[in-house]
C-alpha cells in the first residue's frame, strides 16, 4: 500500500529530480557507460551485498580508485539478472550537494524513495516483491550516517552498500553498527590487474583473501614464487608499467596520456580533493589547516617507506611554515591523512609496555602520487633502475612503502615493523598470522650478500618468543640465492604478482 500524501513535501522538485536522474533504470533508460574491467574485490562485494551476514557493506578507499564504479558495475550486474529496476536505488553524496544539507538525508531520501518510486513501504516490498537495494556513494560526507543506517537497518528488510574515501569517517560510526556493516577495503590496482587492463593479461591470483592461515606456511610462498616465474613475461611488464605510472586506474587506462597530465590529474582529484574536502572540516564546523596538512602529506612522501619521528618533521614543518608547530599537532594530521587511507601508518611492534613508543612506519597508497606531489620519479623495476643506480637507495625505500601499504590492505592480517632493541637489529616489517610471526626484510638492490642482509631476519628468527617459522627477504630481482633455508628470497614484483 502506497505511503500517504504526506510525503510529498519530503523533497524539492529539483532534489526528486536529481535523484531520478542519479537512477535512470526506474524509466528504462541507459546509465552512463562504465569500464568493462571489474576490479578484484568485485565479486566479494556483490556477494556481500546480496548474501553476506550483515544487512549493510562498506566499501573504502581513497578517491579516484574505482569505488563508484563499482556501484555502477553492480547496479549493471543487478539489472543483468532481472532483478527489478525500482527495487534499486542509488545516491552519490558527493555530487548533489543539497542533498546532504537535508535533515536526517538517508533517512528522508529513504522515506521519500518509498512514497514515489516503490509506492509501498520497503517491508511490503520486500515480502511483495524481494528485497529492496540501497547503494549511498561517499556516504562520509554527511553527517551522522550511522544512526541514521542503524535506524534504517534494524526497521526496514533491505540490504545496503555504502562507499567511503575517509576511514577517520566510516570507523567513526562503526561502534553503533556493531554486527550490522561488514568492511572491505580497496586500494590502487593490483599487478595483476594492471596486467589485465594494459596488457589484456588475465591470470589467477595464487593469494585469496580467505586463506590468511596459508601464510604461515612455507609451500604456499614458494609455490607463488613459481607462479610467477612461470608467468614473468607478462609480470615483468606489468611491473614495468606500475614502476612507471603507479597504481590509480586512470594512468593505464589512459596509458597513451603523459605523465605530466597524469600527475596533475592525480594532485587535483586525489590528494588536493582529499585535503580541501574530507579533511578540510572536522568536527562540529571546525577548520583544519590547509598548508599544515599539505606540508605533513609532502613529508609523508619525502619519507615513504621510512619510521620519521619528531625530529625529522618538526623542524621541516616549522621551517616551512614558519609557526612554533609542534609534534603533538603533527601527529595528529599524520593521523588524518591515514584516515583518508592515502598514508598508511605502520606501527611498531610491541610485546612490552614501553615507556616511549617508536614511530610508525609511513607507507604511502601509490608511489605514482609521491612522484606527482613532489614531481620526482624513482623507477622501481630493474631496469628503469639499472639505468638510474643513484637512485637505488630511495627506490629501496619505496619498495618497503609499496610493500607496506600492499600488505596494509589484506583482510585479517597484523601488521607492524620491528624496531631495533638493543641488540637486535630492526626488522622492516612483522605479519602476524595466528600464533605465528612472519618477519621480512626488503633488500631493494642488485647485489645480495646471503650473511649482512639476512642478519635482521636470523636474529628474530632465532628468538624462540617470536615464534617465527621462516622469514622473508624482498628483492628488487628474481633468482635471489639465500643458503639458509629458513629464509625465503622473493622479488618484490614476485610476492605483488600473487595476490
């Protein structure tokens, strides 16, 4: 039965237009033509959507890495099946901005969703006709979301998938959605799909996201290791194309744009949209300092890959900006930008309680935003390298950062650096799978010594506390050989290809 009249003043005529326009599919007509190429997580989030154990998926990431086509992709897929066009609504927060100055908007935009399109409350549509889809794109830019899906989620038989580019946002209403949201994270391409989308290179990933236990086991490593060998023509270019373009869809989807274009396109829609926008206001109308966060961001990239503390920000910062600003401030923009999930902040591991916690490590999302921001371009791949060796110290340094942010984004898996302590030397980075810690050393060079720069992983290795069964030495070159067998050697093009 249709909602009484009373609705009709739910919206303005322009507002009830956007949205019909936002869902063509309610008059039969065509959405926007959107990529063939599905990211990864495609599947994992359609499943979710449609059978997951939640009512509601989140799906975060930082700008411009495919969220919103995804939505579009799945609405596709939805309309594919036969599943009813009016059954489908979808709103992009980040478009209409009179949307979100609504009172209570996705609960207004629900109610008036009811009145007009399914002219039945989404319960009886639900028993009616089948369950009701709600998809809210960039859902952090409003205002209390959360109580407002909690609402719509504990009343109403519907299944929801909300995107986000700010983690400070969504984590900061997951508290009351407890057993209601299931996350997913996506970060910038994956090899192989950088693969895929520049050299039209399908191939299987040896590393699934349900398996985090298979880590701990030496096989599953040296099998992926012998996948990629096999399949190195086609990594090998792949890499080659991620050294020079970095990881955002945009720079091989449109591979034949120079860079330059490619770095402005990428310092205007990724980091300045990130900073202006989902940072610029915090709570309450507050105002963040702009040129403080674009300062802090400049040093996140000048020390990516690297644990920087006080003493390496503050002087720059305060130099800069010329202000007595100090490392509590700093510490917290840091934190703010990991909230956008541009940075990635990697913390020490700690088995103790210590008076003074070591720094974290900085991992950038994509090496391709440091080489725009800073418009310096460090090749990655052997050789891009080989023909730039003054660079190999810095490559190396980027190499951890990749690799950190990479191993950042696996569902289920811990992961921190080690520090030095003492005696034993520091550890690039811990993952910890169970019970079991897997230590890994990035050696980013051509040449290997098999006792120096293996002394940090023998170390840990030999300690009976950490209970590590075998470690990992990341190299810049395939066919690494290491003589103790409690070390794995993988290239780092090798361990990204598996995933």
């Amino acid at each position: 039965m249709a909602q009484p009249d009373f609705f009709h003043d739910l919206l303005a005529p322009e507002l009830a237009d956007n949205l019909r326009e936002l869902n063509p599919h309610w008059a039969g007509l065509p959405g926007p033509q959107i990529p063939r190429f599905r990211r990864h997580i495609f599947p994992k989030i359609y499943r979710s959507l449609h059978a997951g154990l939640t009512p509601a998926s989140v799906l975060r990431g930082t700008r411009r890495v495919g969220k919103t086509i995804i939505v579009r992709q799945v609405i596709e897929k939805m309309l594919d099946e036969g599943i009813a066009a009016r059954r489908i609504l979808y709103v992009a927060f980040d478009e209409i901005g009179s949307l979100r100055k609504l009172r209570d908007p996705i609960l207004t935009i629900a109610r008036w969703y009811e009145s007009r399109v399914l002219q039945r409350t989404l319960n009886e549509a639900a028993h009616a006709d089948g369950t009701v889809f709600l998809l809210f794109d960039e859902v952090q830019n409003l205002d209390a979301w959360a109580p407002q899906l909690k609402h719509l989620v504990d009343n109403n038989t519907v299944r929801v998938l909300l995107t986000g580019s700010s983690s400070l946002r969504i984590e900061a209403g997951r508290d009351s959605l407890a057993g209601r949201i299931t996350t997913f994270d996506l970060g910038p391409l994956l090899l192989r799909e950088i693969a895929d989308l520049s050299h039209a290179g399908q191939v299987q990933p040896h590393w699934e996201d349900n398996g985090a236990d298979r880590l701990s086991d030496p096989l599953f490593w040296t099998e992926g290791i012998a996948k990629a060998r096999v399949e190195k023509e086609l990594r090998v270019q792949a890499f080659k194309a991620f050294s020079v373009r970095g990881g955002y869809p945009i720079a091989h989807e449109r591979g034949d744009t120079p860079w330059p274009e490619i770095a402005a396109y990428l310092n205007a829609n990724i980091v300045k949209r990130a900073i202006q926008h989902d940072l610029r206001l915090g709570p309450r109308g507050a105002k963040r300092d702009e040129k403080l966060l674009e300062e802090v961001f400049r040093l996140c990239c000048r020390y990516a890959g690297q644990v920087a503390g006080q003493s390496a920000f503050v002087p720059e910062i305060q130099q800069a900006l010329a202000g007595n600003i100090g490392w509590s401030r700093v510490l917290t923009y840091m934190k703010f930008l990991d909230g956008t999930l541009l940075v990635r902040l990697v913390p020490a591991m700690e088995l103790r309680l210590k008076k003074r916690k070591a720094p974290a490590k900085i991992c950038l999302s994509d090496h391709g935003l440091r080489a725009s921001w800073l418009q310096e371009i460090v090749p990655l791949d052997p050789a891009g390298l080989n023909a730039n060796p003054h660079l190999t110290d810095l490559a190396g340094h980027l190499a951890e950062s990749v690799l950190g942010y990479f191993l950042s984004c696996v569902p289920n898996l811990e992961l921190a650096h080690f520090p030095m302590r003492g005696a034993e030397p520091e550890v690039d980075f811990v993952l910890t799978v169970g019970t079991k810690r897997i230590p890994i050393e990035v050696k980013y060079r051509k040449r290997i010594d098999p006792h120096d720069d293996t002394r940090g992983l023998r170390a840990f290795l030999e300690k009976a506390v950490y209970n590590a069964p075998f470690g990992l030495l990341v190299t810049l070159e395939d066919d690494v050989r290491v003589p103790d067998p409690r070390i794995i050697p993988i290239s780092l093009s090798s361990l990204l290809w598996m995933r």
